[in-house]
C-alpha cells in the first residue's frame, strides 16, 4: 500500500485552509522524512569504532605465530 501520497495530500490539505496558510508544508515534510532517513543510514552504515572484525584463519590463537 502506497501511503506517501494520502500524507503529502492531507498535509497540503489542512496547510492551505484559512487558518494555516503554509501551502509548501509537503516539501517540508519530505526535507524532514529525508533528514531522519539520513540520520538512520549513517547509524547504520557507519563505521564501528572499537569492534573488531574475527577472522577465522584455521590456526589456533597462538599457533599461526609459531609456524
């Protein structure tokens, strides 16, 4: 189900009536939904600092140093 439009269209809606007059409200809500999405994605994608990726090599911890 496709809700983008019904938001964008209600929101014009009710920012066009006599007592709210702001008809770009919709391109404001989209700057918003796109600021949080991209708060959202460099959480997600960013860079871990303090984790460490194991690898397993198929030695045990101290044999891949002996050999």
């Amino acid at each position: 189900m496709i809700i983008g439009p019904q938001i964008f269209a209600s929101t014009f809606a009710y920012f066009i009536s006599r007592d709210h007059h702001m008809p770009s409200a919709p391109w404001y809500l989209a700057a918003l939904l796109l600021a949080i999405s991209l708060v959202i994605a460099v959480y997600v994608a960013g860079d871990k600092k303090g984790r460490k990726e194991r690898v397993d090599t198929g030695f045990a911890p101290g044999e891949a140093e002996a050999s």
